[in-house]
C-alpha cells in the first residue's frame, strides 16, 4: 500500500482515508488550508472542498526584462513554495505573494 493521508470527522471523530492518488492534485493547495471539507459518497471519501482561491509565495522567477512585452510575452514562469509553476504578469516578482485558482492553477491575482 502507498502512501496514505488520515482525516477525521470533527462530528464523529470517524477517521477517513485517501490515497496518495486522490490526495496528489489537491496536495499543493491542501496544506494551506487543511480544515478542508471531506467529500463522501456511500461513506466513502471521494474528496475535498478547496477555496477558489489560495495565497502561496513566489520562490522563483525571472525578472522582467525591458522590452519583454514588445516579443507578446506577457506573462512569465514562477515556481511557488508548493512545487508547482504558473505563468505570471511580468511585473511579479520573486518574494512577492499571489493568489492562484484551485480549479484551474492560474495566477488570479496579487495577495
């Protein structure tokens, strides 16, 4: 068996397993907000209710350099402190907090 992460009922107190399949793409939102709600069906964890929205910290990008918008690049790559890249405006910097979707993982604004 893989890896597995253990939720509890705050009701109940049942405790509920997901696999580390289930728990893979919400990973990297998860931790910033894990008093998410557990979906169940038949008693059976099937997922969880992320925000539309979760604050991570820039821990990588380029800076912008002048000119970069006259190419039609309008945004760039940045790595946030979860592991994943998203494409940024240019004027974001490394530092520097962004919200980004849960459901699509695009950049929705500064923090």
């Amino acid at each position: 068996m893989g890896l597995v992460f253990i939720f509890m009922d705050q009701e109940s107190f049942e405790t509920l397993t997901l696999s580390s399949e289930m728990m893979a793409m919400l990973w990297i939102f998860w931790w910033k907000d894990p008093s998410s709600q557990l979906h169940k069906y038949n008693g059976n964890p099937i997922g969880l209710d992320l925000p539309p929205h979760v604050e991570l910290n820039v821990t990588y990008t380029e800076p912008a350099v002048r000119g970069d918008t006259s190419s039609g690049t309008v945004t760039k790559p940045a790595k946030l402190e979860t592991g994943i890249e998203i494409r940024v405006p240019l004027f974001i910097k490394e530092g520097e907090k962004v919200k980004v979707s849960t459901e699509t993982r695009e950049f929705a604004g500064r923090a």
